[in-house]
C-alpha cells in the first residue's frame, strides 16, 4: 500500500477517535458524574445503534482486524485507542468502586468490543442484550455495603 494511502487511513482513525471519545465521554448529549450511569448510558445508547440494518462496528476495532501489519500507520492509531479507552474503563470501574477494577474494565471492554462485532449479525443477536449484562457485571463487581 501506498504511504500516502496509509497516511491518510491514518487521519481518518484519528478523526473517527475525536469522535467516538465524543460519543463515549457523553452518551446521548449528556454528562454522567456517576461513573455506572456513564457506562451504562454508553452500552445503552450503543447497543440499539448496533443492531441497525447497515451497522459496521466501530471503525478502529475493523482497522485492527483489516490491518494486521503492526506497522501500520492506521493499525497503530487503532491500537493506541484501544489501550487508552481500556484504561478509561478501567478508571470508571475504579469510580464505581469494583473490587477488582481492572478486571471490570476488561469484561466491559470485551462486552462492548463484542457489541461492535455481533451488532453486525442480526437485530436479534446477542448485541441487545449488552446493557443487561453490563448491569450484571458492574453489580456482581462492585462492593455492597
């Protein structure tokens, strides 16, 4: 591939990266201080959006897929979302007060990065029932009392 074919899917990922932090950092146009109402507004807002006739996932998980050449201009741009909207889970899981946060962030990672992926298979696949399952991963993680 050419490098300016490369520079310029690069600029793409950084464009479509403004925007998803956009999307996630205020779901529905709005601010959460709650960092469990944030998530699950995010999963929420996403999970009906991912079963649409037409949804194609998220574009910096298809680039890591479509690009497995770590050099890659536009596989390091998805690559490096990727580690950091996994610290942010891991920072929200932490908010909500988890036991294990990492943990927690993890599993709402894969259970997004899941949505992204079977959203594409059917309106009645798995994808719509990922607020569901957030809310049973935050509430079996979370400390009570």
């Amino acid at each position: 591939m050419k490098p300016a074919k490369k520079a310029a899917q690069a600029a793409y990922l950084r464009d479509y990266d403004l925007s998803f932090w956009e999307s996630f950092e205020h779901p529905g146009g709005k601010s959460y201080s709650n960092a469990r109402d944030h998530v699950l507004a995010y999963i929420g807002e996403l999970a009906p959006r991912a079963v649409r006739k037409g949804y194609r996932g998220c574009g910096l998980s298809n680039a890591a897929v479509e690009y497995p050449a770590r050099d890659n201009p536009a596989r390091q741009v998805a690559e490096a979302h990727k580690k950091v909207f996994r610290k942010r889970l891991r920072e929200l899981a932490a908010a909500m007060g988890a036991r294990q946060p990492a943990v927690l962030g993890d599993a709402l990672l894969l259970l997004i990065e899941g949505v992204y992926v079977t959203g594409q298979q059917s309106e009645d696949g798995p994808a719509q029932s990922a607020l569901a399952a957030a809310k049973l991963l935050i509430d079996a993680s979370v400390k009570t009392g």
